[in-house]
C-alpha cells in the first residue's frame, strides 16, 4: 500500500465543506499540523467557534475523505479560533474584545438576564472566552443569577478587575451599591456607566462579551451602539402578543442603528408538566417563530417553562450549569451554539476589511 502524501491530504481535505460557511477547509485555513506516518495520519481542524454545533458533520465528512484516499488511522485533534464578526476599529473601547452580543427584549419579565446568563456560561462551557457585562444598571439581576457577590479589585494596570463564575468574567452595577440601595438615575447617567464599565474594565481578550441591555428602547441601547461595534442582537421575546408588539420595536432599533439581529428566542414556550409530562401553553404557541419569519429574521428556538431555570437563578446556578440540566438548558445550550455559529458567518463574510476609524 502506497503511504499517504501530504499534497494528497490537502486535496482531499478541499472535498470537506465547513457546513455553516459552504467554504472548504482548506480554503478557510482550518486544517493545521498535518503528520503522516505510513497510512496513519494526525492533523489539526481549528474551528471557527468552540461551540461549533456541527462539529460531528465536519468530522464524519473528514474521516470519509481521508478514508477514501486510503488512510488507515486517522486522530483529530479539534481547536478553535474566534474571529471578529465586525471589522475592528482604530480605537476601540475593549480592543480585546472579538464579538459583542447584545441580549435585549421590548418589555421586562421575558426571560432577557436568564437568556444572557445561560448564553454567556454555555459559550465559556465550549471553550470560548466569555465576558458577561449586565447593563440593565437599574435592574442590576446577574450577580444574583451567576451567584457572585463582592466588590472587584483594580488590576495592576488601574482598571476594574471583573469577578468571575462558570468561566465567565462579570461586571455589574451590583458590585458597587449596598444591597437593597435603589439605582435612580437619569439616562445620561446610565449611558455613562455603561461606557465606564466597556473603558475601565480588564476584560483582557475575550472571543464573546454578551452584554444584559436593560428592556425597552432607550439611552443604554443608544449608547451601546455609538460606543462599541456590536456584531449582533439577540431578541427575547414570550409567546403573548403584548411581548410581540415590544419586541418589535426592539428590532427597529437596531435596525435603525444598522445594527445586524442574530434572530428572536422565545422564552416560556409552553410548561412541561414535572409528574405527567403534559404540555400547557400558558402563554400562547408561536408567536415567536411567527415573528421572525414576519420580520425576515432568524427564529432562534424557544425555551421552555422549567421551574430549575427559577430554583438555579435564584441560588446562582444558572440552568445550563446545572448537574442535572432539564428541557430549558439543552435547549439554551443549543441556541448558544446557533449565535456562535452565526457570528462565525459574519466574520467569514467580513474578511478582508479594512479596520474602521471613528471620525
């Protein structure tokens, strides 16, 4: 048997398509450290997100191509590289920062911090490094949520130093007021400690920075977009019309603010009955999905009613960190890998770009 040839290995690996981005791997750089011995090879994929949700498809198609040009035994060791979804710009608040995703919702009591917390851990739990800064600075709910509490310390270069859980650095307004000590500020000045909290915190390199946005259209969302380039949005929205109609608004927004929309999750779906298993759609069926196939944006899945979502938000334990994750983790988790798979699109698409500069 002829032994394998690395030009042969190289042709063989131009068959294999990165599904999410219909290019080659070849051509997307992503096959690295290529050994062969005999019939036996080892070689490198570097995917374009940790939480890359087709990894099996890219893998299965890599073992038939390789196989096919008579490889015996094949060992595939799996790495990442983030890239930016928007082109980076001459001077940036958080120059380490790859992608800032936005977590934002028309209206309260959706579901929007639960959807921001799991988003942010499930991403640092495939891998990626993830930042999670709560801008809702008047409803300030992550500490409790990641189950963190203190005050951060100045770093050696005189900036903040987020504290950290799950493998997720966090920063909230939370860390600096008493407990129980209302937040009652003008918008000016809730604009202001967003910019504070993108300018002085360490967040050091970071493939995802998700970002908490308080509910509503206002100075924090405005503010958001004038300072930082955000790859995208992810909407939260429940089934009820009432929640569609805000969402909605929620969208033109950032539209307006040429700002790209990740797609819509639909939180509380429908209750799964603990005992029977019986569905019960409290808040109506759809209307989520519905939406963004309206609004020509992607439904990212829905999220159902889970009472450990509520008992772990409450003790700090996000769902998707739980022991024993119930119907609501998977199905954050999924919608996880969904958005880091379509940042991944963007930054394919933006290759090549010149770096922005701010006038």
């Amino acid at each position: 048997m002829l032994s394998l040839t690395h030009d042969a290995v190289i042709d063989a690996m131009r068959t294999v398509q990165e599904p999410e981005l219909g290019r080659d791997l070849i051509s997307l750089d992503m096959v690295k450290n290529v050994e062969i011995d005999g019939s036996a090879l080892r070689m490198t994929i570097e995917l374009t997100t940790p939480a890359c949700p087709l990894k099996d498809e890219i893998e299965r198609t890599t073992r038939a191509a390789l196989g096919a040009i008579g490889a015996t035994e094949i060992q595939i060791a799996w790495g990442a590289m983030v890239r930016r979804a928007q082109p980076r710009q001459a001077e940036q608040l958080v120059p380490g920062v790859k992608n800032i995703i936005a977590v934002a919702s028309g209206k309260g009591g959706v579901g929007k911090s639960t959807v921001s917390v799991n988003l942010a851990v499930a991403l640092a739990q495939a891998g990626a490094t993830v930042g999670l800064l709560d801008g809702d600075i008047t409803g300030p709910n992550v500490p409790l949520m990641m189950g963190l509490e203190g005050q951060p310390k100045a770093s050696a270069n005189n900036k903040i130093t987020p504290l950290e859980r799950y493998g997720v650095k966090t920063i909230s307004i939370q860390f600096f007021v008493p407990e129980g000590q209302p937040i009652v500020w003008r918008g000016p000045l809730i604009g202001g400690a967003i910019q504070q909290f993108l300018r002085d915190v360490d967040w050091g390199e970071l493939d995802y920075l998700v970002i908490d946005l308080p509910p509503g259209t206002s100075d924090a969302q405005l503010t958001l977009a004038q300072a930082v380039p955000i790859s995208g949005a992810v909407l939260v929205t429940t089934p009820q019309e009432v929640s569609l109609a805000d969402v909605g608004k929620a969208l033109a927004m950032f539209q307006r603010m040429s700002v790209p929309v990740i797609g819509v999750v639909e939180n509380m779906t429908a209750f799964a009955c603990p005992h029977c298993g019986e569905l019960t759609e409290i808040f109506g069926r759809g209307g989520g999905e519905r939406f963004a196939t309206t609004h020509g944006v992607e439904y990212l899945g829905g999220v159902p009613l889970d009472v450990t979502v509520r008992q772990g938000g409450d003790v700090g334990v996000p769902a998707v960190a739980q022991r024993e994750p119930g119907p609501a983790a998977k199905a954050l988790t999924s919608i996880a890998q969904t958005v880091a798979a379509r940042m991944s699109v963007r930054a394919a698409q933006n290759i090549g770009q010149p770096v922005l500069t701010i006038s």
